[in-house]
C-alpha cells in the first residue's frame, strides 16, 4: 500500500541563495482509506537549535534539535537518495528497473517545479482530457444534482410568490413579459434559486477538484468514490470558507453604500460624492481581498486545517505572488467565459423559442437548466483546476513543494 502526500503548509521559503530560510514543516497524509486522525499539517512551536542552512546547502543532521523527520523531511536535506535542488543526479545502477522521479519530472499533469503560466493552462486542460471521470463527471453530477435541485425549488415557490405580490409595476404589463406561462417573478425568481445551486455546487467542486489534482499531480489515478470519500468531511469547512470571505467582501462594500445612503438622507451632495468615490475603491479593495483568500479552499482541503488557519494561509501564500495570481485568474475568467457563451447561448436561445411558441413554461425550465448545468460544468471544472494548480505553484515557489512531491512520488514507487 503506498502513502500519498497530504500536501500541507510546513515546508520552507524558497528564497535567494545565500540568504536564510525559514523552515516549515513538511508532511505526508495516508493512504485512501487510512483514516487516521494525525494532522500533521498543524504548525508546532518546536524549538530548533540546529543552524539554519544557507540556500544550497544540506540541513545539520538530526540530533542536536528536533527529532528526526518530526514532520517529515526538511527542505535543503537530501531525501530518498534525491540530489540538491538543480543538481542532476548519478544515473540507476543496472537492473533497477524505472528511473528516479527528481526535481522537474512530471509524474502526472505538471513538471514538479514552479509552472509558467502555460503549463497551468495546459495542465488543467489535459486534467479534463485524461481523468474526465474525476474532473468532468464528478463536477456534472455535482453541478447537475445543485443545480437541477435548486431550479426545480424554485419553480415550487416561485408560483406562490407570484400570486402574494401580483405583476411588477414597468411598462408593460406582466402578460407580455411573459414567457411560457411563466410570469416576469417566475423567471427572475427561478433564477435566482438556480444561481444559489450553481454557488453552492462551486463550494463543492472547489474541493473535490483541489483533492483530484493534488492526486493527479503525483501520476496517481483517483476514482470519483475516492475523491469524494475524502472531500465530503470537508464539505461544511468549504462553505464556512466561502461564507465569511463573502462576509468580509459585503462588510468592505457596506460601509460606502451607508455613506451614499446618509447623503441621500440628508440631501447632500458632497457626502454621496465622497460615498460614491468610496464605493469604487471599496469595489477594488473587495475583489482584491477576494483574490486573497482565494487559496484558502485548496489549503483547507489538501492540508487539513481549519477555516480561520486556512483563510490565513491563503493570505501569506497569494501575498507574494498577488499580481501573478490576479493576472492568470483574469485569463482564465476570459476563457471560462468565452467558453460558457459558445455552448450557453444557443442552447437558451432554443429554451427561450420554445418556451415562447409552445407556451409551456414547463420545456423552458428544463432547456435552461441543461443548458446552465452543461456550461458551468465546463467552467466549473476548468477554473477549479487552475485554482489547484496555481495552489501548488504558489507552494512550489514559496516553500519549495516540488522537493517534497518529488520525495512522496520516488518512495510511492
């Protein structure tokens, strides 16, 4: 039975040669199935009287501070017979069989190094390509079960909410806004409950793709009963996650907005002014925060933290590398978009003739619902693996990841 890697936060700062480096620990998770309650991922306050070695350089030997291996190998000591870092190594004896996984191999999508901006792209794409099952269809039935269910609510609820608050007062009446016997509340109000099942399906792919590729990187092949064996404990973490970061970016917002208000209030013109002008620099300061935390999902998953841990780890990993992690985050919402218009747009265009010439709201729910659940699913799946690997590039570049990947696949062998 092999071990797989937990991938966790206490690896080492990968910096310029010749300076110090702070170590953190770094650790290995169970096997699929081993359930054991060691997390390994916490930070201890150990104390380590060994020197710490300069860039380059191998670690003191064990003994004179912390136990050996107290949280796995540390970064600068050669592990598993690897050599330093940027070194080649001796070639096989004879009759060994495969050669060693080192530094820079690609045991799975990626070469374990920090990855250029192509490789993250090309990386996702061939996660969906070669491991459809765990990458696609596990986002499809995520996305579909969430979203079906969520839509279908709503079109329970919605007929009722129509008939307590009768047609919205515009310019035409509610009968020729409708649209396959559904009024102009029954639309806007069933898709409302759809994107509700669209967020929470995203809080769920978020881990179950940050899981799939952890495993996926290390050349590992894990099954959708796998993959959601081990993310399900982790299903109310993920949303507590998502809703405090929501949280803080409405309390960001807030504050602008009840300036504006007390201007209208007082009719005066300098204070909505001002509150205006603080409203887009809150809108800025909000999407950035967002992108702060926006590792804290794949840390909480892939470390075993808690919310608040992994809500920080978040913000020390995205910290230095903000505008590279800003950058390709905008590529990407390019491409995901682009992508979900393409396969949406016809599809809810024959929803909208058909609900309107056969006047069955009944034929329009359903041709938007597939139409919703197959582009998400698409950019669910594609967002969630660039998240995951921008994770693990961030890990690579900061502390020195890939040493302790390439350590986990060469003792999996």
């Amino acid at each position: 039975m092999h071990r797989s890697p937990r991938i966790t936060h206490e690896t080492q700062d990968r910096r310029e040669p010749g300076t110090d480096r702070r170590t953190d620990a770094a650790a290995m998770t169970q096997t699929p199935g081993d359930d054991a309650s060691r997390d390994w991922g916490q930070p201890a306050d150990i104390p380590d009287s060994r020197p710490v070695p300069k860039y380059g350089q191998y670690a003191p030997a064990p003994g004179a501070g912390n136990p050996p291996d107290a949280y796995g190998p540390q970064y600068g000591q050669p592990q598993y017979g690897q050599t330093q870092y940027g070194q080649p190594g001796p070639p096989n004896p004879p009759g060994l069989g495969a050669p060693r996984v080192g530094l820079g191999s690609r045991p799975g999508i990626i070469p374990l190094r920090p990855l250029s901006l192509g490789e993250i792209l090309d990386g996702a794409f061939n996660a969906i390509r070669r491991f459809p099952k765990v990458t696609l269809g596990l986002t499809l039935l995520v996305v579909g079960i969430c979203v079906t269910g969520s839509t279908a609510l709503g079109a329970a609820v919605m007929p009722w909410v129509s008939a307590q608050f009768g047609p919205w007062e515009t310019g035409s009446t509610d009968t020729d806004l409708a649209l396959g016997g559904l009024s102009t509340v029954d639309v806007y109000g069933i898709a409302l409950f759809s994107g509700l099942g669209m967020a929470l399906a995203s809080i769920i792919v978020s881990g179950v793709l940050v899981y799939a590729i952890g495993q996926i990187t290390l050349g590992r092949r894990p099954s959708p009963t796998e993959v959601w064996r081990k993310v399900r404990g982790r299903l109310l973490g993920l949303i507590g996650v998502s809703l405090l970061t929501g949280l803080l970016v409405v309390v960001v917002l807030s504050v602008p907005l009840l300036i504006v208000w007390l201007g209208i209030a007082q009719e005066a013109t300098a204070i909505i002014v001002t509150g205006v002008i603080l409203f887009l620099l809150a809108c800025v300061a909000a999407f950035a925060l967002s992108i702060m935390l926006s590792l804290a999902p794949s840390a909480l998953v892939l470390e075993e933290i808690g919310i608040g841990l992994a809500l920080r780890r978040s913000w020390r990993l995205v910290r230095s590398s903000f505008w590279r992690i800003l950058g390709i985050t905008l590529l990407t919402a390019v491409i995901v978009g682009t992508v979900q218009q393409i396969v949406g747009i016809p599809l809810t265009l024959v929803a909208t003739v058909v609900g309107a010439t056969t006047e069955s709201g009944t034929w329009y729910l359903v041709l938007t619902t597939v139409s919703s659940v197959l582009s998400y699913t698409i950019g669910a799946a594609f967002t969630g693996n660039v998240v995951a690997l921008l994770y693990l590039d961030t890990r690579m570049r900061r502390e020195g990841l890939d040493v302790q990947l390439a350590a986990a696949v060469h003792e999996g062998r």
